[in-house]
C-alpha cells in the first residue's frame, strides 16, 4: 500500500482522512488543532502518528521533507507550506478546497458563499503550488447552496463531496491518467480571515432582514452574528441564531416568540424579531 502525508485542521476534513486510510498507509498527519481537537483525536483512536503545531520549525521540516511518501493530501489547514515541503513530494500535495475555484480563493469559501447569496458553490480538487489556491484543477463539481445551509452545514457537505472527489480520482492522477487545467487567474476572487466582531451589528441600524438571515447562516457557528442589548440597566450580548432563535449572554437559546414573551420591554430588539418571525 503507498504511503501518504495529510495536512488538514478542522473537524470537516475527517471524511477526508476516512478515505485516505482506506487508500493509503497515513504515514503522518499535520494538524493545526490542539489535541483536543477532531484531527487528533481520529489520530489517536486509529493509531496514526501526528503533529500538533501552530507553525513549523526545522524539526518538523526536516521531519517531513525525509518522508516516504510519494503523494499528500491538503484540506482546511491555515497555514502556508514551505517550499522545500511542497517540492519533496515527487506527486506534489493536493488541495481539497471548498469552492468553485479561482472564484474564492482563502480561508472563508463557505461563508463568504452563503454572506454574498450564493445560489451554488462547489469542491475543487488541486496541485498545490507556492500561491494561495492557485494551484492546476484535476476536477471541480457544483453544489447547491440551500436556503437553510449554514457555514457548518455547507462544510460538512463540501467536505464529504471533497472525499469522494479523491476516491475517484487521486490513484488515477498518481498513475498519470487524470489530465489537469489551469485556473483562469484573470477571474480569480479572494476571501477574508474572519475576526470576532464581522458578526456585529448595531441595534439602532440593523441590516435588512433578508441580510441578518444570510449573516446568521454564514457566521454559524462562528463568529456569531449578534448585537448588543440593556436588560436591567446590564448591557448583554444577544446572538441570532439559525432556525429562528437567539441566545442572550449566559442563557440558553430560545424562540424568538419566548424571547418576546420574556424580555417585552427590549422594545428594540422584540420589535425586529417580530419582523424576523412574520
């Protein structure tokens, strides 16, 4: 069985290192998440051997360029490779990237898909090379944004097709079979690294319903789309959530219509979901 490599740092690569596993022997995983994180722990209940950084040094540089294997994998990672990393793979690494590409290229395809009202996005399958998502396309297939998706369900969605993507493909690109393309760079777009307060809106001039839906959508489960409201001379934080609810600091989540009931004199905030609600 070949060996692989995989670089990946989010709960929704899992059913990436799923195929993988099935495919290849896994001869070191590279994750960005502390061990409490989903990536270490699929490597811990399936005896892989990983590393849990936040950037590299010449240990794990060296570690990685003196590896056997010929082929590795990237998927949702945040942080950018070195070259002499990229160059000691004789198949280069290939990138798993959830969107149509060049449209959407870095760290927020996803949300940024639902924010902008996407009616469709997809998964591209790519050679990595030294720029961010510039890399040859070996395949893209489309995906349909629902109305209801947010961030975590789009992802989760992306992230399974993206598995598929490389059962179908990776052994016929490794035996020379899969033909690649190079993007359209003229038509490329990029996205942001989110902060905390992208979510933030101002109670006294919200946005318009139809664009407080698609923030709340996108900026589930982080970083939360939310205001600020005064409930006993205590101003609090209050989060909107996906299926019509909001969550004041400190409490659970609740209907819209039991906030209502609850807090009628926030006369601000009861009267927006009101609108929300009709």
């Amino acid at each position: 069985m070949e060996k692989c490599i995989f670089f990946g740092g989010s709960k929704y690569v899992i059913p990436l290192l799923e195929e993988l596993k099935r495919k290849f022997e896994i001869e070191l995983v590279i994750t960005t998440e502390k061990e409490s994180g989903a990536v270490p722990k699929f490597c811990e209940e399936n005896s892989l051997h990983y590393l849990s950084i936040q950037r590299f040094n010449k240990d794990h540089k060296s570690l990685i360029i003196n590896h056997k294997s010929k082929v590795a994998v990237l998927a949702d990672f945040g942080l950018i490779l070195l070259k002499d990393i990229l160059n000691s793979f004789e198949f280069g690494i290939l990138n798993i990237h959830p969107s149509l590409l060049p449209k959407y290229r870095g760290p927020t395809p996803g949300q940024t898909a639902i924010l902008n009202g996407d009616k469709s996005t997809g998964v591209s399958l790519i050679k990595l090379d030294d720029k961010v998502d510039h890399g040859d396309v070996l395949i893209q297939t489309k995906e349909e944004v629902r109305a209801s998706d947010t961030a975590q369900s789009l992802y989760e969605r992306l992230f399974e097709i993206g598995s598929n993507l490389l059962d179908q493909n990776i052994k016929q690109y490794i035996k020379g079979d899969l033909k690649i393309t190079e993007q359209d760079h003229k038509k490329a777009s990029f996205t942001k690294i989110l902060r905390k307060n992208d979510g933030y809106f101002d109670l006294g001039n919200p946005p318009s319903l139809g664009k407080l839906d698609l923030m709340t959508r996108a900026y589930y489960p982080w970083p939360g789309t939310w205001t600020k409201i005064r409930i006993m001379n205590k101003e609090l934080r209050i989060k909107f959530l996906p299926e019509k609810k909001v969550q004041v600091e400190g409490k659970k989540p609740v209907s819209y219509k039991d906030f209502i009931n609850g807090y009628p004199q926030t006369k601000e905030i009861t009267e927006l979901l009101r609108r929300l609600e009709a």
